[in-house]
C-alpha cells in the first residue's frame, strides 16, 4: 500500500476515475493555492482497479464541491480536521455550473463578450450532458492547456 | 420584470392569454390605439431584418407608442466596440422596453442580464427566435382552431434555421403532436432538439423526400436556407434550392394542410403555390403584428378597458 503523509487539516477527494486527478487540480486551480496539494494518480483500488487520490491542506469551505461532482460525481469527499475523518460527503451533479467552464461554440455570444459569466446547465442527469446557458451548446470535455 | 428569450418563457396558458389579447386586437384594433401613448420601444438590430424590425416597430406604433433605434451594428456604438451589456444599460435610461436581434447565440440572454427595461429576443443568431414563434402558432391557432393534436413537418434548414428550434420547443408542450422533419443530411435538426423531444416522449421521425410525408402533414412549415449561416459557399450553393414546394407536390397534400413559411421566401416556395388557399405565409405576416402588439402590452403589463382607456400598467423599469 503506498503511503503519503496525513493531512492534518482539509480535504481529501478519494475515489476519483483514474486520470481524472488532474483535471480537478486545473479547475478547482489548485496551482494558486499555497498549502500542500497531494496528488496520487493510479493508487490501487479493490472497487476501482486504479483511482486517484487528492489531498488538500485547507479550510474545506474554500473547495467548490460542484467543481469536483462536474468533473467526477461518483468521487469521496472526506473532511480532515485535526488529523481525523470528521465528514464523509456524498456529492451529485450540480444544476449549474459558473466560471469552471467556457463555451467552445464560435457563434455563442459568450465567444466575444467581455466580462460576461460562462454558465452551463445539467440538461441531461442521465447522460451527464451539460449545454451552455446562452447558446445551449452541449459541452464536450476539452484538452486542457496546462 | 418579464423578458421573452424563448417561447418557454412564458407558460402555456399565459400563451393563450397572449394570444387571446391578439385575436381581441384583430377584431378591435381602435380599441388599442393609445394602449401605449407616451412608451418607447427602442430596436436594437446588430444584423438586418426587414420584416422583424418593421413589424415590432408597427406594433408599438399602431398602440400611439414611438420607437428608435438602428438596424445595422455599422450605424451603433457598436461599430466602436461596445458590449451588448453597456448598449443595453444605456438604452434603459431612454427606452421603456427593447427589442434585439444579434448575429451571435445567446446575444438576447446578456442583454437581460444588464436590462432594466424588458428584453424581446428578436433572434439570436441560429438559436431562437420566439416572436417568430409565437406568431407561427397564433397563425396556427386562428387557421386550425386549435393547437394540439396535429402532425406538423418542418421542412429545409432544420440545423441552422432558428424559428424551427422555436417552433418546435413551443408545439411540443401541447398534447398530441408529432413531428416530422425534412432536410438534407447537412441540415439535420440538432441533437439537443432531438434529446429534448426524446425526454418528453413526443414521437418525431425524419425524412429526406418532402413528397413521401406532405400527405400526412396538417401543418407544413417551410424555411430558406440561409446564406448567412454558412462558412462555406460551396455548401450554400449546393443545398439552396434543396426543396421547391409547387403545385404539383400540393396536390399530394390534405385539403385542410396549411403552409406557413417566416419568410423571406426565394426559391424553397414556387410563386405558383402563392393562390392556393392553403398558402398561409402571408396572412402570418399579419398575425405576426397582432401578437407582438400583444406581447408588447404583456411585458409592460398594459391593460385596456372596452372604451380603450388604459386600467392598468406595470411597474416600470427597474432603479438604476
């Protein structure tokens, strides 16, 4: 079993889809925060067969968990404080989804508006299929530029 | 505040008080000629269009109402390159409702973002277009006396063309509809249409040949494929003159099927339909200035007694 340092206070995200570790690390814009930032990619999992692990030295109140439940619903979220599991919580898809992610439909307006919110809806719970609030654009997973 | 960006805006029955409001107007215009004295209606047109625009405009103006505005981004602080946001903040200190029309999607849902006056959604790019739509099915409401249990084809830019999207979300809320819809390949109705009438269970079926489906249709709605819409000439060329209804294919059609069309029209309707009974695109046209009149008194929420005087209004912009 591979072992990382505890956490004495924050977060950890537990069961996330192999691979998908990084993508919650550029949404949620881990690279700004200045605490310790953990990340374990293709652990070894009796359920999963491989997951990733995150564990984030900070107040759990400054995580957006719509973030994580976007990117991966079926992920963990367990609460440290003082070095002890004090919350497990279950997340779902969220409703909406503001300023995580932007439109890549060259006719929707928010491709030349300034300062405008880029605003997704859950149109399809079922599918995961999220589509854009102005143009109603199906939102497609993108290469991120790291 | 009220805003129409789409027909589902507003829920079934207040439709049918709108529409209500728009056979009370055609039957007794007098009535309303000062519904809207001293009210301003500014026009925000960032792309052109004739007939939308005139037919707002004559809206208000048929209610003793004014309007200003542009109808070209060339002739607007646009042209400086001004949001859509900041156009909009400035116009609600001069106008008491707007109307716009934008090449881009999603252009009218920023424009109430910033709003203090209501925002009507005179197309946004190839997304929707809901007083388009609601002068279709006031058309179709007056011509078939009714709304629901009908079967209705859209026929030719069924991807890019947005009165079908409008169309179609709206129909889909009454009882009993069916859809079928004919276009080329290139210009199938899009995934999020199909996902939508898939969630509600409405049956629909798609098809390439008009003359195979006319007869079963009770209400035919044809488009132009529109230039515009596409990056590639090539393409436009190729699937312009895709659908031409004549009067050879109408005679496959039922007695009581009628055709309506947001016009303008090229090739898609051959003149020779024009005197057919049936050809009901012009008289939409008409039905288009009754319902935007009657939206216009719903947004400002004007009322009229029978001697014409106004017994209520709304409560007016919102503070600065």
């Amino acid at each position: 079993m591979l072992n990382v340092g505890k956490i004495e206070n924050g977060i950890v995200l537990d069961h996330i889809q192999a691979g998908k570790s990084m993508l919650i690390y550029h949404y949620l814009e881990l690279n700004k925060l200045d605490c310790t930032v953990a990340i374990i990619k293709n652990a070894r999992s009796n359920a999963m067969g491989k997951k990733d692990i995150l564990k984030i030295e900070t107040d759990a109140h400054s995580i957006d968990l719509d973030v994580i439940a976007f990117i991966d619903p079926d992920v963990t979220v367990n609460i440290i404080k003082g070095g002890e599991l004090v919350e497990k919580k279950r997340i779902s898809l969220p409703k909406e989804v503001k300023n995580v992610i932007k439109c890549a439909n060259p006719r929707c307006i928010t491709s030349i508006e300034q300062g405008v919110q880029h605003m997704f809806y859950l149109a399809d719970s079922r599918r995961n299929i999220y589509r854009c609030r102005y143009c109603d654009e199906k939102y497609t997973e993108q290469e991120i530029e790291w | 505040m009220r805003h129409i960006l789409t027909p589902l805006d507003f829920s079934v029955s207040e439709l049918d008080q709108i529409f209500d409001t728009a056979a009370d107007i055609e039957a007794n215009p007098k009535k309303y000629a000062n519904a809207c004295r001293g009210k301003k209606l500014a026009t925000l047109f960032y792309e052109p269009s004739t007939r939308t625009r005139l037919s707002t405009e004559t809206a208000m103006l048929n209610m003793g109402g004014s309007t200003m505005g542009f109808s070209d981004a060339n002739s607007s602080s646009v042209s400086k390159g001004e949001s859509i946001a900041d156009t909009i903040r400035t116009v609600s200190c001069f106008a008491d409702i707007a109307a716009i029309r934008h090449p881009k999607e999603g252009a009218a849902m920023v424009a109430k973002q910033a709003s203090r006056i209501p925002i009507i959604n005179c197309g946004d790019g190839g997304h929707q277009h809901p007083t388009q739509t609601l002068t279709d099915l006031l058309t179709i409401r007056s011509l078939k006396k009714r709304l629901n249990n009908m079967t209705i084809g859209l026929c030719g830019d069924l991807k890019f063309g947005r009165t079908v999207h409008s169309l179609i979300a709206a129909m889909s809320r009454y009882q009993g509809i069916r859809f079928i819809f004919i276009s080329p390949n290139e210009l199938r109705i899009p995934d999020y249409v199909t996902d939508m009438l898939d969630e509600k269970g409405i049956p629909y079926q798609e098809n390439v040949r008009l003359d195979d489906v006319i007869g079963r249709l009770d209400i035919l709605y044809m488009t132009r494929v529109q230039r515009e819409r596409f990056f590639n000439e090539e393409d436009y060329v190729r699937l312009k003159d895709f659908y031409v209804l004549t009067k050879k294919t109408m005679r496959r059609a039922k007695n009581d099927m009628f055709v309506l069309h947001p016009l303008p029209r090229v090739n898609e309707i051959s003149v020779e339909v024009d005197n057919d009974p049936r050809a009901a695109y012009f008289r939409q046209v008409q039905y288009g200035v009754y319902v935007r009149m009657a939206l216009i008194l719903t947004l400002l929420g004007i009322k009229v007694n029978d001697d014409g005087e106004v017994i209520e209004e709304g409560p007016g912009k919102l503070p600065l």
